[in-house]
C-alpha cells in the first residue's frame, strides 16, 4: 500500500469524477493488502466495482473469495476470481467493503445496495475487516436513513415497531428480505443498534459497530488516509 497520509484532511469532493476517483483510489489501496492463498470477503457496491479488478490484476495464487451479492459474484467469477460459499471457506483472512457514512468514533452505516445482512455475516467472519471509502462518506454524525432487512411475514407490524421507517419500494436483499430503511435520529447509535435489533421481524440492521472494523482507507484526490478502526489489532 503507498504509504497513508495521516491527517485527517481531505480535499472536497465535488462531482461525481472526484467521488469515484477517491473510491478508486480506496480500492487499489486495499487491493495491496492481499496476499497469495488469503480467503477473502468481497463487498457489493460501486467501490467494490473498482476493488474487483484490481484483485484481479495482481494475479494471487490461491485466492479463495465469498461474495456478499450476485452482482459481486458475476464480476468476480468474470474476472476469473474464485468464488466459493462462506461456509466452504469458513474463517476469513479478510473483508473488504464499501460504506454509505463513517463517523468519526468509526461507526458505519452500510446496506445502500441492500446487501447488509450479508455484509455483516462476512465482515464478522474476517480476521480484518477493511472499509474503503471515498472521503465524502466521513460524517460529523451519522444520518438517516439507516437500511433494514425486514421478514416479509407481518411485515406493516414490523415497520410500526421500527417507525419511523418505509420499505424501499421493492428492493429485496439477495436471500429474498424486505430492504427498508429507518429514518429517525441516529443520535446514540450503538442504542439504537440494540433497539432494531430486538425487534422481531428485523433480520439484520446496517449499522455496523466501530470494534467490526480493523481499518479504513478513505480515498481522495490527493491519495489516501489510512485509519485504524476499532477492531483490536491482530
Ligand atoms: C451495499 C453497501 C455498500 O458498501 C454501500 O452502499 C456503499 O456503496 P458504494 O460503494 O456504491 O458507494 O453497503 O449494501
């Protein structure tokens, strides 16, 4: 990985060129991490999209990957890298994925694609979860909407435990759940963890607690920042 910058500086990021030229240049970052026969997790978004690639590129021997989406598992396998299912790769090397916000104690808001249950089962299953972000995803506080994966059984009951929350027209994760999305205060964010999660109905919450992540590599035009997360050091 070149070498992080360590303030916590970023250039603004205007435009869509300058946000996928940070989340391009988080990926290529984390992509350096990886080593020959690691068992990795990949992430599902546009930042994942310049990830994949780059893995791809360094041509590792032995690379055992699990996909956390379809559409992360069709680019890989179309990249030629191997994807297998997480209980055939069983602990993980690594994870690496995007966010939709990161707050400065390290907390994450995740699920913009949908996809956050599975991204919280693989980033658990991971020795080191690495979030890359393009540097307009750093947050003074996190923000509504905070994605949900709802039961479809009893599901107006769940959402009138959960309000103020609406499903998102539709959308279903991968294995088939109501994607919703809360849209109350995230003022105490590890309290409202505890409160959707003890909802019945709810199949899993995107908030994903600092002690998840090992490290963060948020992108910009100027190059990277590598910060720790909360996760204790291996
Ligand atoms: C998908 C996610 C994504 O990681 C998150 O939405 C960020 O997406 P992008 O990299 O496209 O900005 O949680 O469920």
């Amino acid at each position: 990985m070149a070498a992080p910058r360590t303030t916590g500086r970023h250039a603004p990021l205007n435009g869509e060129g300058a946000i996928a030229r940070g989340k391009r240049a988080a990926a290529l970052a984390a992509a350096e991490l990886l080593q020959d026969g690691m068992r990795v997790g990949l992430g599902t978004g546009s930042t994942v999209a310049f990830l994949l690639p780059a893995i791809a590129a360094r041509q590792l021997r032995g690379l055992r990957c699990v996909a956390t989406s379809p559409q992360t598992a069709s680019a890989a396998l179309a990249l030629g890298l191997a994807i297998e299912s997480l209980d055939e790769l069983g602990e993980l090397d690594i994870a690496i994925d995007g966010a939709d916000q990161v707050d400065p104690e390290g907390w994450l808001v995740k699920g913009g694609g949908g996809a956050h249950t599975r991204e919280k089962i693989v980033a658990s299953a991971a020795a080191s979860f690495v979030v890359i972000v393009s540097a307009e995803k750093l947050v003074a506080r996190l923000a509504p909407p905070v994605p949900l994966e709802l039961l479809a059984f009893g599901v107006q009951r769940t959402l009138s435990q959960l309000a103020p929350a609406r499903l998102r027209g539709g959308v279903v994760s991968p294995d088939g759940g109501l994607i919703a999305d809360y849209l109350g205060p995230v003022e105490q964010p590890r309290e409202l963890a505890a409160r959707l999660s003890a909802t019945p109905g709810l199949i899993e919450h995107g908030l994903f607690a600092p002690e998840l992540t090992r490290t963060i590599v948020i992108g910009d035009d100027d190059g990277v920042e590598v910060r720790a997360g909360g996760a204790p050091a291996a």
